[in-house]
C-alpha cells in the first residue's frame, strides 16, 4: 500500500510517520503542504515555514523517507483565508481549520497527489472505524487533544482513505514514543492557534487584512461607554482578554456591526446573555443524518461536551437546546454533534 503522509514538522505528525514505518510500512512518501503567505506575513512577523521544513527533513532523513513539497499558497488563500476575512468582517466567528481539513488536507491534496496513494496519514488525535461499509470518526482517548471538532466536515470519501496513526494515543504518550525513538521533533512545541498563522499573532494578522476603526465599548447594563476598541473584528463573544478596561472582569456580549460597537458585561450579569438555545445550519454528516435526537454537543474545539437535543427545521437546518447555557456562543462557530465516542458531524451555528 502507498501512504501518503502529512509532516508539518510537529512532534504529532513525526510520530506518526514513525510508526508506520515501525508497522513495517515501506512505500511512505511524507509531503509538506506549503500554505504559507510569505509576501503578507513578512510584513507582520517571521513565517517560519523554512523551520518547519528543517524538522521535517531531519525527521525523513532518520526515517529514510522521502519528503516532497506541495504548494497551494494560492488556493489556500481562495478558500480558507478569504473564507475568514469575509466572516470577521460580518461579525461572524470563523473555524478556519475545519475549511483547512476538508478542503486542503482531505481535499485538494488528496486529488493533486498520485491516486496511487492509497491512504493518506496525518498526525491528527482521532480515530477512524469501519462498520458495515461506513467509516466512523472517533474521539481520541485524550480530551483535550482530541481533534474531532476540527474534522467535522469530512466526507465518508475522504476517511476511506485517511490513516491517523496516533489517534488511538494521549499527548503524554506521543511524547513519551517521540523521546524512546528520538525523533528530532521530540522536545518540539505543540503549534498554537489557526492553521495558516503558526507564530503570527491572530491580531496582527486581522490587522494587516481588515485595519483599525475605532468604536466604542459599551457596558450593556447600562449604556455608559466604558473604553475605545479599533475594530469589532478583533473580538468574538465570551472574550475576556484584551479588552483593556477597568473594573472587570468585562466579557463581550454582543456586537453592532453598523455602529462598530462591541457590547461587555461585568461576568456576575454574564449568565443574562448566556444562550442555551440557537439554529445550526449548512449541515455535514460524516455518516448518515442521526436518527437519535438526544446527543452530545461541541461549540468549540476542547474536552467539554454538552447534553443537547436536535430537531430538525428542514434538510440543512436544526434546532439545538443544550442542557445549560453557555456564554461564548457566536455566530459562524461550528457545532459539532456527537453520540458517545463518535463525532456525527457539525454545522454552523446562526
């Protein structure tokens, strides 16, 4: 079988690369998807896309596997990049590592490499099962690394041909085998934040695209202005940090896309705009649509799952009521559904 993987120049992806090789894997070729946009983020900070090539190079030459770039700059741009702009500017909450897998790992890399390439592999913390002709993803045994969240949008097309080798492990464990084999990745820190930014601050990066216009910062109790902010795109609901203000803790609670104004409350009147219920729209199961209406629920990427209820409004819409309120629900997140261990799918939430 041939094995595509993908090394990011992570610990995570390092491993797995080892592994398959320690299987008795032969026919591996490791691949870099360059996505960097060097011309703009030479501007805001280092791109250190040549120190990821470096560890994934050192990572290939210890394994003996061959290593190729592949570059999609471009239509990175096109589809995830632009797809976060446009959504900041609407006041809207993006997920551009959703776009990222289901359009530029499990997607545009998948049919720009050979179709010799049976499988495809990443570092991801998820598990994939085959049952009676359907591939179920599956949450890895760790809870906060676990990567469902992020996968949510993947076709039954793309898990018949995807391979992710750590997803059966816990963090502490990949850095336990990554030690034992000495990987030159071993001692690596975990990347933070959105795909595409790597060591660029998320707010820099919204800066350069979209500027500074300045806007009041409003107590939603009682009207006074409370502070200056230069941009309602900087800010997402249920943020705390950043926000510069005096007398807190202050979290934002809502935004006037018109008047650029971003709405605080102090967090003991917080639970006022907490929302337990909300529409969720553009709808992908992995699977088939569930026939089960009470299941789990994720709003954002992290080990917290919520009880919920669905009902459906049409084909492409649902009605979510969650067991208890939550304060950080944006428009543009993803909810993701989940019955037990395996992730069902997702949409956005309106």
């Amino acid at each position: 079988m041939k094995i595509a993987v993908l090394l990011s120049g992570g610990v995570d992806s390092s491993l797995a690369l080892s592994l398959l090789k320690q299987e008795g894997r032969h026919d591996i070729t490791a691949f870099y998807i360059k996505i960097w946009l060097e011309d703009e983020l030479s501007y805001i900070g280092n791109c250190p896309w040549e120190t990821d090539m470096e560890y994934a190079r050192n990572v290939c030459e210890q394994t003996g596997v061959p290593l190729k770039i592949v570059p999609l700059q471009t239509e990175y741009r096109e589809i995830v990049t632009q797809h976060a702009l446009n959504e900041l500017r609407a006041g809207r909450t993006p997920s551009p590592d959703i776009l990222c897998n289901q359009h530029v790992k499990f997607g545009l890399f998948q049919n720009k490499i050979d179709p010799a390439f049976e499988k495809v592999a990443s570092g991801h913390y998820a598990r994939i099962e085959k049952v009676q002709n359907q591939f179920l993803l599956k949450r890895s045994p760790d809870p906060v690394k676990d990567q469902t969240y992020f996968l949510c949008y993947l076709k039954q097309q793309q898990l018949s041909r995807t391979l992710f080798p750590i997803g059966r492990l816990t963090k502490k464990e990949v850095r336990r085998l990554a030690d034992e084999m000495n990987l030159p990745t071993k001692d690596r820190k975990d990347s933070q934040g959105i795909c595409f930014l790597g060591q660029i601050q998320y707010p820099e990066f919204v800066r350069f695209h979209l500027g500074e216009k300045r806007g009041d910062i409003i107590d939603t109790e009682t009207g006074n202005i409370l502070g200056e902010h230069n941009g309602y795109w900087f800010y997402t609901i249920g943020q705390r940090q950043g926000l510069g203000l005096g007398g807190g803790p202050w979290f934002v609670v809502g935004k006037d896309i018109d008047k650029n104004i971003v709405y605080v409350s102090h967090k003991e009147l917080l639970q006022e705009s907490a929302r337990s219920t909300f529409n969720v729209g553009n709808l992908n199961w992995i699977s088939l649509p569930p026939t089960k209406t009470q299941l789990q629920l994720k709003v954002r990427h992290g080990p917290h799952l919520y009880d919920c209820e669905i009902q459906s409004l049409d084909e492409d819409k649902l009605s979510v009521a969650m067991s208890t309120h939550d304060t950080g629900i944006a428009p543009g997140q993803y909810a993701v559904f989940y019955d037990a261990d395996i992730c069902l799918g997702g949409g956005v939430i309106e």
